[in-house]
C-alpha cells in the first residue's frame, strides 16, 4: 500500500498552491483532483467571469465613441476560452513536468474521488470504478465549493443559470434578471450590461445593493450601472421565478405591498455558494462541521490535529488569495517552522465593476457598526491628475486610520481606475501597523493614481497641496466617534 506524507483532496487554487508548498519541505505529496485540475478558479469562476470583465470593459469604452458597436458572443467566448486553455495548460503541465522530474517519491497526480476511510486512510475511486486505498500522515481538504441552489427555483442551467452556466449560452440575451445584489450579482450585472446587447435586471431587496459595503462605494456602482442601463429593483422580495415557454416570469412583492411581473430571456441565480463537503468521508475521521456545513477550523488546523482544511470549505472569505493563503500556511504548519496565525487584517480584495472597487481592511461602515474611533479622508479622482489625463474621474479614494497621533491605517477603499493596483502599499502598512507617515513623504510615479492616496495621507498631516476648505465637495476629512462624524478644521497643523 502506497504512504505519502501528505494527501492534498481538491486540485483547485487552494489545494494546488498546498500540494506545491509541502513539496518545497521534500516531502511526500499526493494531489487528488476528481475532474480539472484548477477547479472552479480556471473554469467557471474567476478567471472566466475577469477575462469576460476585462473583455467587457475593452467594448464599453469603444461604445463611449461608437455606441452601435457590438462584438459577437462567439468572439467573446473564445477570448476566454483562449484564458482558460493558456492557464490549464500551465497549470497541467506544470504538474506533469513536476511529477517527472521528481519522481513519484515526491510528487503524484491523480483523478479521481478522494475520501477520508480514517485519519489515515484514503480510498481513491476512479471514473470506470477502480478504488485503491493509501496510508498518509497528514490531509488537507480543499475540496472547494458550488452555487447555492434555491429549491424554489428551477434552476436548468440553460434558462436559469448560476454562474456554473454562464459559459453554456450561445448568444447575449436579450434581457435577463440577475438573483442576488451582492459582488457576484454586481459582477455579472457589470459585463452583460457592458456589452450593451442585454437589458439587465438585478434582484435587490435591500434599499441599496453591496449591502456589505460602503454606502458612497454602492451609490457610485449603482449610478453608473444605471447610466448603463441596468434596472435595480430596490427593496423587494422575490415571489415566484418560472421558466414559461423557454423563458423566465418573476414576480416581485415590494416592501410598499405592490408587485409586478417580469418577464426576460434567462436569470442569472447568484446567492452565494455552498461547501463541496459531500463523499470525502469527513465523518469517518470526526471532523466536525459548522452549523451551515463549513469544516471547522482554528488557524487551518481542525479537530482531528492532523487534518487541515483550507479554501471555500472553511466558510471564511470565498477568494481565491484567501485559498492559496491558507493552504500554504497549512503546509508550514504540517512541516515547517512554527509561524503565526494568518491575519486576515490586510486581506486585499477586487471587485470588477464599473468603476473597479478595491478594499482593504475595514471599512467606514463596519468602523460606525463596531463603534470604532477613526479619522477619515477621501479624495475625489477629479483630483488626480492621471484620472484627468485618462478622461476617466469617476470614483474616489477613502482611507481610515485611527484617530490618535499615530494614525496607523485601518482601512482603505479605491473606486475607480487602477484601483486594484493602488491598494496594496496600503495593505502592507495595515500588515505591519505602521502609520502614515513614510508613505506619505515617499516620491510617487507622475501622474499615477496612487497620488490620490499620498493626497489623501498627506490632508490627514496637514499638508496637503489641495486645501478641503477650498474643494469641500471633492476633499473630505473628518472624525468619527460614538456614532458621530465631525469634519476636521480645514487648516491643519502641520508637522
């Protein structure tokens, strides 16, 4: 019977990262991927949804000049289809050179359905029904997760989708209603309406959407999905949804009591998703679940001290970096030195919309919720010089730190172009509790977006070159304690 030192069941961006990790420690690694080896982070996830996003956006800005321009689904279809063989390709032959250069006393591939018979005992059982049983001191489940189904709703994957089945359709619908208000929901809402072919419509029973985010952050999301086209229906509740003569009818209750029947080409169901935690034996090694069917966890470790579980399926934030992250951290705490506890503090995230929302830390809606003292400044990209010479100045940058002399940063929101790319020297000072200073002293590119986030720093020292008494409506500073915002003296003291 083969005997490995570790056992990784999940082939996705998780359990691929940790697999690669524990090689580097020379130990013994098995990989075990029942259908691709990427998992949903290739495929029906976040490389197919951001090549879609960034084809999407390429259009939208043509449109700005030609608004009859159109491009083909089949020709979209293929740019991602053309992302996704360039990366699988990578990732497989990667492994496939991997595996030959070290030899199966490092490194094995294999295809099939991994479960846990114990502790220490895997069975793998292939397409056509072969089984065989390994040995291996340690696990880690990586087995990622699914679209959350509703059992109300029949869900076909051809009418109505998640977004497992976006990749199935053949045209742009005509119109279509997005399930769900929140990133995903938003992400989608964002690249069909982009391509201007789709009447979209998104499902909101909130007063606004990205209810988990800020509410500036969501006003400037929502405008310009407007501006798009796109119809939010605001405060209402979904009632029934049918698939009627190969089309979608919904009706919704709004929360003044009227409703109203739609109806539209497909439905897009985007309500979150769900563990792939079914026939890996989790309870034949007794390790415990949470109440919503998440595997529990403390710093990657779970109840059974030499099963790990890393990914979506420990209900934490559902990202890929977050994956890869903890997988790693749990192939160091397997085989490396002692190291401390993951800090999801400065844990960065994207959100492809139009504008581009990055994040990090917390936001000014959690520091009002959990009542934490904080001062705060934002500064409009009208502001910014390379926003002006891109001709792009909707968004803005907000940054909270707290309101003591040190200000060392707790958050930070970026909602515009290359907004992604300006958060991150944010997020390591977040990461090593720093203050603000250095960044704001350092000699940033010109003209960069990033010199909005030197402004921004350089208000809260009282020397900014862009004085808030002159641009109140672009330049905000203020404190926010007990509930209470109050806007910080114009002219500061400067250091």
């Amino acid at each position: 019977m083969d005997s490995f030192d570790l056992v990784v069941i999940g082939g996705g961006p998780a359990g691929y990262a940790g697999a690669m990790r524990a090689v580097d420690f020379r130990k013994k690694v098995l990989l075990i991927e029942k259908n691709r080896v990427g998992g949903a982070g290739v495929y029906d996830g976040v490389l197919s949804s951001k090549t879609l996003w960034e084809h999407s956006m390429e259009v939208a800005t043509i449109r700005e000049t030609l608004p009859e321009y159109k491009v083909a689904f089949k020709d979209a279809d293929n740019v991602v289809r053309d992302a996704i063989f360039e990366r699988k390709t990578q990732m497989t032959t990667h492994l496939r050179l991997l595996e030959a250069a070290l030899g199966s006393k490092f490194f094995h591939l294999e295809k099939g359905n991994g479960k846990i018979l114990d502790k220490n005992t895997i069975e793998i059982t292939k397409e056509n029904g072969e089984k065989k049983v390994i040995k291996t001191e340690n696990i880690l489940v990586a087995t990622g997760s699914r679209p959350r189904y509703l059992p109300h709703i029949p869900i076909d994957e051809k009418v109505i989708l998640t977004s497992d089945g976006v990749r199935s359709l053949n045209n742009f619908p005509k119109s279509m209603v997005i399930l769900g208000a929140g990133v995903i929901g938003c992400e989608f809402a964002t690249i069909f309406s982009n391509f201007g072919q789709s009447q979209v419509n998104i499902i909101d029973k909130a007063d606004r959407i990205l209810p988990m985010e800020d509410e500036d952050v969501a006003n400037t999301v929502t405008a310009n999905l407007e501006r798009n086209g796109v119809v939010v229906h605001h405060n209402s509740q979904l009632e029934r949804m049918e698939i009627k003569n190969g089309q979608v009818e919904y009706e919704l209750l709004y929360k003044d009591g009227h409703r109203e029947v739609i109806n539209v080409e497909k439905a897009l169901i985007a309500v979150g998703r769900i563990p792939n935690i079914e026939n890996i034996g989790l309870e034949n090694a007794g390790v415990k679940l949470t109440d919503r069917g998440y595997i529990t966890h403390d710093d990657t470790q779970t109840n059974i001290s030499n099963i790990y579980a890393a990914g979506d399926v420990t209900g934490g934030i559902a990202l890929v970096n977050v994956g890869e992250r903890q997988a790693r951290h749990a192939a160091v705490r397997m085989f490396g030195p002692q190291v401390k506890p993951i800090n999801y503090k400065n844990l960065s995230t994207i959100m492809f919309l139009n504008p581009e929302v990055a994040a990090v830390g917390i936001g000014e809606q959690e520091a009002k919720e959990k009542n934490i003292p904080c001062k705060i400044v934002k500064l409009d990209y009208s502001m910014n010089a390379r926003a002006i010479a891109m001709r792009d100045t909707k968004g803005f940058f907000k940054i909270l730190v707290t309101n003591d002399n040190d200000m060392k940063i707790l958050g930070m929101r970026a909602v515009g172009p290359h907004a992604s790319s300006a958060i991150q020297a944010v997020a390591y000072l977040i990461h090593t509790g720093q203050g603000i200073r250095e960044l704001a002293d350092m000699i940033h590119p010109h003209p960069s977006i990033i010199e909005g986030i030197q402004e921004c720093l350089r208000m809260l020292l009282g020397k900014s070159i862009y004085k808030p008494a002159v641009f109140r409506d672009k330049l905000l500073c203020y404190t926010c304690e007990n509930g209470v915002c109050t806007p910080i003296s114009s002219i500061l003291t400067s250091e």
